[in-house]
C-alpha cells in the first residue's frame, strides 16, 4: 500500500492522525475512474508503476486528466479528517518554464481563488494552497523540483480547523485560513508549459484516506 511509505517509528503514523473507521479512495487504480482533457499536445500515458502527464512540445499546451465519479467529498466535514498523499518526480526535461497542479479541486481547470487543496508548482517551486472559493492561502515551501528526475512525497493531513502540508514527511506548511470546507473536490493531475518544449510530470500514485471521526 502506497500509505505504507508515511508509516513507521520514525515517521507519520495516519493511523494516529486520522483516527478509527478509515476509508480510502481508489479511484487512481484504474484510469477508468479519471476524464483526460488537453489542450494542444498535451497528454496522458498511463502504466501499472506510474502515470505520465505532460504537454509536448507546443507552447500553452495542457496536459490534464481528473477523477469525476467519486473524487473527494470529505474534505473538512464536521467529525471528519483526511490524509491526501502524492509521490511524483519531474521526470527527463525538468520543470522549468512549466505550471503544475497536484490535489483537489472544484473546477476541470485549476485557479487559485476556485475552492481546491493542493500543491502549485511554478518553474518547479513547490507552494502549499487551498482556497475557500474566494481567496487564497498559499506558501512557498522553499523546495524545488525544477531539475530532471527531480522529485518529492508530498502528503496533505486536513482537520477541523487547519491544514497541515509535507514533503518527504516534513512539516513543510500550515494553513487556517481560506479552507475549502466539505463537498466533492476532483483529484486531479494538470501540466502546462510555458516555451515550446515537452514538460512533464511522472507520479507514482495519488492516494487519499479519510476517518469518520477526528
């Protein structure tokens, strides 16, 4: 299990942040679960270890695919708390002259004041966000991604009143502010580029668990 790599002595125990009665989302298992949606060459190539999601090699282009069925509809619900976890890399090209997005949004397309939690990353800077659907919370975390084969676990633990951002298991931002409150959100995957080169993103998996109780 993917949420085998946050647990350990030495490291996050979810059971202990979430509590009893865990549930988990398996809708990264299958594509079948996910909507792609590009825009010039963008694209999307799906494999048992990992999913790719890049823009090829024509400026603005979007790479994008994004769960609809199920996606996350626990998100900050009284009684209830949630685990979110990512592990990607920036694969062969690097993340330079790119846009990404990694978590949970409202819309197909991501936008910083549209309800969402997640990570924003601008020429390969890592920033934690999340938006209540009218502004934003976002920090820069000081991490870095921009070079190839660049690459992080990032993990989103969210609560009553806060949330909480890490990567490789360090606490890395806390948010109070702005938070996006209960109802479904999209887990989604979005890339687009900036000059006419393929920028790509190589995640390993995408996981969310939720308690029914804090």
């Amino acid at each position: 299990s993917p949420l085998r790599e946050f647990k350990g002595a030495d490291e996050l125990a979810l059971t202990n942040l979430l509590g009893r009665y865990i549930q988990v989302v398996f809708d990264w298992q299958t594509h079948d679960a996910w909507v792609e949606a590009h825009t010039g060459t963008g694209y999307v190539t799906w494999g048992l270890m990992h999913t790719i999601v890049g823009t090829g090699a024509t400026i603005n282009s979007i790479g994008k695919t994004y769960t609809t069925a199920m996606g996350v509809g626990h998100w900050l619900h009284p009684g209830r708390s949630a685990a979110d976890a990512w592990s990607f890399d920036s694969y062969i090209n690097g993340l330079t002259n790119s846009l990404v997005w990694l978590g949970y949004f409202v819309n197909v397309t991501p936008a910083d004041t549209d309800r969402h939690v997640g990570w924003k990353i601008i020429d390969g800077q890592i920033w934690a966000t999340n938006s209540d659907g009218v502004a934003q919370t976002i920090t820069d975390t000081g991490l870095n991604v921009a070079a190839a084969f660049a690459g992080k676990r990032l993990l989103i633990i969210a609560g009553a009143t806060d949330i909480k951002f890490y990567a490789n298991l360090a606490l890395v931002a806390t948010h109070t502010t702005n938070l996006p409150g209960g109802g479904t959100l999209r887990n989604m995957m979005y890339i687009t580029n900036t000059i006419a080169a393929d920028r790509v993103v190589r995640v390993y998996f995408a996981t969310c668990a939720m308690s029914s109780q804090y």
